[in-house]
C-alpha cells in the first residue's frame, strides 16, 4: 500500500475541498457532507482540528470511527500520527485525573 502524502494547514488551505484534521491525520468530507447523520453539525469541523469535536460525539471504535477511514488522504506534516482511539484513550485519563483532583480538593486534600 502506497504512503499517503503530509500536508502542511498551509497547503491544506490552498485545497479547493472541505477538509479536516482528526489526530493528525487529514479527511477530505466533502462528499460526506450531505449525508452526515448528525446533520450540519459536521460543518464545524470543516478546515480545523477537529479531534475533540469528533471524540465529543463520536466512539472511535464506532461505526463513525470506522467509516471516517474511508476518507483518509494523508496525515499531518510534523505532527505525531494518533488513532483515535489513542487520543481518546488520553482524554478519558485526563477527564479521570481531573475529577480526582477535583474531589480530594473538595475533602481537603
């Protein structure tokens, strides 16, 4: 299987389709668009990082994660590549270390 090719924003923003970057890898949406089951909200994501907005509304291990990889045209010049799955791995630690830290300055840790 032939390497996809790096963008940097800045080429990305020459492009003349409806893009986004999801954990550093980028998606060409606009055929998708029109179809999308959560309506316009995926407008949003249009030209952005869009990992958190995704991971907001989205398992990565659903059928979204899945279907996004049909999209794939290449990744993120100088940026570490994530799976989704990865980066919400991370989010779900940092949302736990959070309330702990939350809860024992509650109690008077």
């Amino acid at each position: 299987m032939a390497s996809l090719p790096e963008f940097t924003k800045a080429e990305l923003y020459e492009k003349p389709f409806p893009w986004t970057i999801i954990g550093g890898q980028v998606y060409a949406i606009g055929s998708f668009l029109h179809s999308h089951p959560g309506g316009l909200l995926i407008r949003r994501a249009i030209g952005e990082e869009a990992t958190e907005l995704f991971l907001s509304h989205h398992s990565p291990f659903s059928v979204a994660g899945q279907t996004l990889e049909g999209f794939k045209i290449g990744t993120l010049a100088k940026h570490q590549v994530t799976s989704v799955q990865e980066v919400h791995g991370r989010s779900c630690s940092l949302e736990i270390i959070a309330r702990q830290i939350s809860q024992n300055l509650k109690v008077g840790f």
